[in-house]
C-alpha cells in the first residue's frame, strides 16, 4: 500500500526546519483569515468547479502580504510594503480580502463590505486608516500579477488517434475539459512542467495489469467487493451526494489547524496561502500531465483490453465505473495530488502530520451530512486518493506518481517562498 512514509523515503529528504509558533495575543486577531476564508466559502460561484481554488490562493497570497508587511516576520510572497508604526495588521488583511473578493466576485460586494465593515468598527481609528492604505495596495498588486494568469483562459484543442492507450471522450465527438491549464501561470512553481510525473507503466506490464484489475473489480458500478463505506467514499469525494467538495475540506481543516495551535495573525495567513496556492498548482501540474501522456480511463480500457496486447488484463465490454468518469486523460490523477499537495502543506507547516480532523460533507437532500475522523492529515488524502479508485475513474499508478510529484511541489515551495526572518 503506497504510504506517506513510502513517499518520503523516495524523496530522500527530510522537512525543512519548522518554526514553532507562540500563542498568539489577543490582538491582533488570526481570525480574520478564518473569516474571509468562510466567507469565500459561501460565495465563491459553484460554477467555478475545481478552478475555484484560484479564488482562495488570491485571496490568501493578499491577507499574508498584506498582514506580513506590518508584521514582517517572514520574506513575501509576492509584495512587502514599508508600513507605519502602528499599523494595524487585521485591517490590512481584512482590507486585502474585500478588495481581493470584490474584485473576483463583484455581486457579491454589499456581503463583503458589510463583513469588512464590522471588523474594523473594533480597532483603533489611526492604525485602522495605515492598515486599509496597506491592504488595498497589496490588493491591488496581486490581482495585477494574476490578471492574466490563464487559469480561465480559453480552451486549446485536443485530440487523439483512436489507438490502444490513448484518451478518448465518453461521447464521441466530446470535448475535453480545462485544456487551457498548461498554458497557465502557476503561483509557486517555475512552470506547470517543474514537477511533471514520469511516463506511466506501459499497457503491456505487470504494473498496469495489477492496477488494471483493481479497478476493474473494485471500481465496477456493479462491483461486488466494493463496500458501502468505499462506495460512500467515492460520492463524498466527487460531490455527488453532497456540495462540499475537496477543498472546502481541507480549508476546514486548516482552520481546525489555526485555532488548535493557536496560530498567530500572520502565522495563520501564511498557512493558508501555502495551503491554497499549492492546491492550486497541483491541479496545474496533474492537468497538464495529462495533455501530455493522453493515457486512456479504465471506462475505455477495460472494455478495450483485447486489443492493449497484454495477456494479463481481460475484457469486459459491458463494464462501467462506479461514477461519471471526467472529460480529460487519465494519468496522473487530479483528486490524489490536491489530497497530498494539502495533507503536506498542513503537516510541514505545523511540523507534524498527526492531527485530529473532524471532516464533514453536507449532504445534499435526501443525503444526511457525514461526518468522518482522521488521525492525520494524510490518513485523509490517502482516503481521497482511494475514493477515485472506488469510483472506477483512476488506476493506483495514477494516484502514486501524483502524490510523489505534488510532495515535492509542497516542500519546492517552503524553501522558497514567505520564509521566516
């Protein structure tokens, strides 16, 4: 079974250096990253689907630079003003993320003015006025530097030729969906392609044969050694029995994490913007892994088998997966490397991986809410990763190759970027 520790062994390194934080002081306060966190939550369009991300590693990079530029306590991410003594650092991360958020999500502006209105009627008048002129600067700049960053860009065609291994939409005539991510700017890495996973195994190995049956058997919209909890696991994970998708989860957890450690303001900004941006990236790299290798789903795979020229792997051509299967390539999975990419980021930051989370999806009616515990941020991931084998979209190759990938990605950027002074 392809463990953390496993992973970790094969990168050869150990974390970096953690900083252990102090209690924070009563002021000033780490919840108004929670706040604006939440409130992007509730207003982020649903449209958005997993490029919502981008909406929260923006709004983050702004409420650290501009709380970092007052506090100073680490290099930026992006922008570092000179700040007057006295500013306040929770109207500067406040003003950020209304300038942020109205900028991205204009309908929503009287929500979000409201909410900024109400955290600075409690702090002083003159550090109010030095921390605002503070926020809406950075504000403005990082939305400058991602105005063209091609997360919502156009779409690039692709296709391929109607041969064994390779992609084919579920319809024919079908088009593939976020072709534009390569083209992308990403927010940590040097480029999409800085940790692009390696060629997949090929159809005619052992290693595809064994992941091959896996799926087949466990992924199976009739499977019969799938369990009910499995089976759970994978609706939970796509959202098909509820509205809470992944990473609304692990914001969660990384506000769990912040009140648990008691994490200071700028502590607190930093944790998120590791957090959200390099999500965010991770989707960026697996996305574009994808376009590369063009690897086909087990929906077209299995029924296919008799031409892939392996002996080990059988046909079965009335097979269907568990779930609806998704309009791009397989390899390497999106779902596995976000769950790796945000369990890493958690436990580097915090400088342990064992924390106890309380995740619960709402259930979207008739569903019920679920409510699941984990011993450790990547007990979790692991889980996300198994669900989309569950649900007959991804092979464990799949998975494995985008969980090291998206591990290296998390520790690239703790090395370099909003490191302590």
């Amino acid at each position: 079974m392809f463990t953390r520790q496993l992973v970790a062994a094969a990168l050869l390194c150990a974390l970096l250096p953690i900083h252990r934080p102090a209690a924070a002081g009563p002021s000033p306060d780490p919840g108004v990253v929670i706040e604006w966190n939440q409130l992007a939550q509730a207003t982020i369009p649903a449209s958005a689907g997993p490029l919502a991300m981008r909406y929260y590693a923006i709004l983050h990079v702004a409420m650290f630079d501009a709380a970092n530029s007052i506090t100073g306590r680490y290099t930026p991410f992006k922008t570092a003003l000179s700040a007057p003594s006295g500013a306040s650092a929770e109207a500067a991360a406040a003003q950020a993320a209304h300038n942020v958020l109205v900028a991205l999500i204009p309908a929503e502006k009287a929500r979000y003015r409201a909410a900024l209105d109400a955290r600075l009627a409690n702090l002083p008048t003159g550090a109010v006025q030095d921390g605002i002129a503070i926020g809406k600067t950075v504000a403005y700049r990082t939305l400058k530097w991602r105005a063209n960053d091609g997360i919502f860009g156009p779409p690039i065609p692709f296709a391929l030729p109607q041969l064994p291994g390779m992609w084919q939409p579920a319809v024919p005539g079908g088009q593939p969906f976020q072709t534009q991510l390569p083209a992308a700017v990403p927010f940590t890495m040097e480029s999409v392609t800085q940790f692009l996973v390696p060629r997949h195994p090929e159809l005619t190995s052992e290693r595809y044969a064994r992941d091959f049956e896996e799926v087949r058997l466990i992924g199976a919209i009739d499977s019969a050694t799938r369990t009910a909890t499995q089976t759970q696991t994978a609706q939970l994970f796509a959202s098909v029995i509820t509205d809470t998708n992944n990473f609304m989860i692990w914001n969660n957890v990384a506000r769990d994490v912040v009140l648990a450690k008691k994490l200071s303001l700028t502590e607190a900004a930093r944790l998120f913007a590791f957090l959200d941006t390099t999500m965010m990236d991770s989707l960026l790299g697996t996305q574009t892994g994808k376009f590369i290798y063009g690897l086909w789903r087990p929906r077209t795979a299995i029924p296919g088998a008799a031409d892939d020229l392996n002996p080990a792997t059988t046909a079965d051509p009335a097979w269907q997966p568990l779930l609806a299967t998704p309009p791009y390539p397989s390899y390497p999975g999106n779902m596995a490397g976000l769950g790796a990419c945000a369990a890493e980021a958690l436990a580097t930051g915090t400088g342990s991986d064992e924390f106890a989370i309380s995740a619960t999806w709402v259930g979207t009616p008739p569903n019920a809410n679920v409510t699941r515990q984990y011993s450790s941020f990547w007990q979790l991931a692991q889980e996300q990763a198994d669900s989309r084998i569950y649900g007959g979209l991804h092979y464990r190759f799949d998975n494995e190759a985008s969980q090291l990938a998206c591990l290296k990605l998390v520790q690239h950027a703790y090395a370099n970027l909003m490191l302590q002074r």
